[in-house]
C-alpha cells in the first residue's frame, strides 16, 4: 500500500473516532481526550528519551491527567491550586535525583513543558464542546484543522516551490501554507453556512482557526527537530504518531474557544 493510501485509509479512521466521540461528547469525549494526551505524552517522553534527556513518565502522565481533568471539571482555584502543589513538589523531588542525573532540572522543565502543552492545550477539547452549542463549535474547530491539513499536504506536494520556515522543518513550502490556510478557511464558511452561522462571523473564525493550525503543525515540528526526530510516534499510519495527528487541532481549539466566547454573532 503506497504511502499516500495508508494516509487517506488511517485518516479516514482517525476522522470517524473524531467523529464520533464529538458528537457523543459527555464522559465518553473526555475519554478520548484523556486517551489521546496520554498516548501523546508517551510519545512526548520517547522522544525525550532518543534526545538523552532524563524521563519523567510518571510526572509526564500524572500532570498531563490532571491539567484535562481539572481545567475542565474542577473550580478555577482548586486547579490552580493543585497545579502550583504538583509543580513545587515535583521540582523538589529532583532534589532526590540528583545522583541518577545529570541535569535533573532540565530534566524537570522539559516534562513539564510537555504535560502543559499536551494536558493543558488538550483541556480546551472538553471545554469547548462543553460550551452551549458545543457540538458545532468542535465541528468547526476539526474542520479548520483537517481543512488546512490536507489542502497543505496535497497542494505542498503539487506545486510546493518555496520553502516555508525551512529551519523548523524542511519540507514546508509557502505554497502549501497558504493553500491550507485558503483551504481550511473555505471548509469552515461552507460548514458554518449549513449550520445556519454568520457568513462574515465564520469567515473571521475560519481565518483564525486555519492560521491557527498552521502554527500548531509547525510547533509540533519544531519540538521534533530539537528531539532529533522525524515523526513522534507510528501509531497512526501515514502520519506518524498521535502527536503529529492533533497538533494542529491543540492550537485550533484554544482559538476557536476564545472566538467563540469573545466574538458575538455566531
């Protein structure tokens, strides 16, 4: 099977998960969100462990558990309450390590900036389906990140030209930049006219939300690059790991959650 076929067949299956957990939601979406940052902390503390970085896992899981679980669940001050607990009593257990490795704060900082970029950005999934009409918000949300995934992918490889932050990742083309961007843009506007949405308000939300996935792609890559590795994971067919699959969806969500709540005319 070419490379292409394992892409479209495993994204076809990501996508009916997605789907389907979306439009359940309740305890089954947080499930699956749950699941989903957990699986991209494993794949977080590999590549930690192949860039001879000390690992973390059991503060990696904990936090990332926690930060979903919390933000979206608990009362603002019981969750910043817990964080700042977890945060000084994990930083003072390094004390202990300092025997077992070299650079036990580096160690500690490069964990903790994974738990918050996979629990804290994964807790606005929850917290945006939960929002009155939530349902439409995440299938806004999916739309601009698939949208702008695919037409980058495809139209990069067509007619990709010039490179597009070449530093962070070398097959980037600004071609394929500005086709997902375009792209996604579109799906959006088309899928918020079906729901009955403002033309003009889904047109700012797709523009946001698809620019938006661009810079979570390119995050995910330059976290990868420092790692020394090309894809987080083999979990999923084609693309790699379940970290290069919800990348561009872990900053979407956080936009189109404050768009939605700051913006009227949805």
């Amino acid at each position: 099977m070419s490379v292409l076929r394992r892409r479209v067949v495993s994204g076809l299956i990501y996508g009916v998960v997605s789907l389907a957990a979306v439009w359940v939601g309740g305890v089954a979406f947080v499930g699956v969100v749950l699941a989903m940052a957990l699986l991209g902390g494993r794949e977080y503390q590999n590549m930690v462990a192949r860039s001879g970085y000390g690992q973390l896992r059991l503060m990696q899981y904990g936090l990332t558990a926690f930060l979903v679980i919390a933000w979206a669940w608990f009362p603002p001050e019981v969750a910043q309450g817990g964080l700042l607990l977890i945060l000084v009593s994990s930083l003072a257990w390094q004390l202990v390590r300092t025997s077992a490795s070299k650079q036990p704060y580096l160690d500690w900082a490069i964990t903790l900036a994974g738990a918050l970029y996979l629990g804290w950005l994964a807790a606005y999934f929850v917290l945006l389906r939960a929002l009155p009409g939530g349902l439409q918000w995440m299938l806004l949300a999916l739309a601009a990140a698939w949208g702008c995934d695919s037409l980058a992918y495809l139209c990069g490889r067509a007619w990709g030209r010039h490179s597009f932050f070449s530093d962070v990742s070398p097959h980037k083309t600004l071609e394929g930049a500005l086709a997902g961007w375009l792209g996604g843009t579109l799906l959006v506007v088309l899928l918020g006219s079906a729901l009955g949405l403002s033309a003009l308000w889904t047109l700012g939300l797709g523009l946001v939300g698809s620019l938006a996935a661009i810079c979570g792609d390119l995050v995910e890559s330059l976290i990868k690059r420092q790692m020394g590795v090309k894809d987080s994971g083999g979990l999923v067919p084609g693309h790699g790991g379940v970290l290069d699959r919800v990348d561009s969806l872990l900053f979407v969500v956080i936009f189109v959650y404050y768009y939605v709540r700051l913006i009227p005319g949805g």
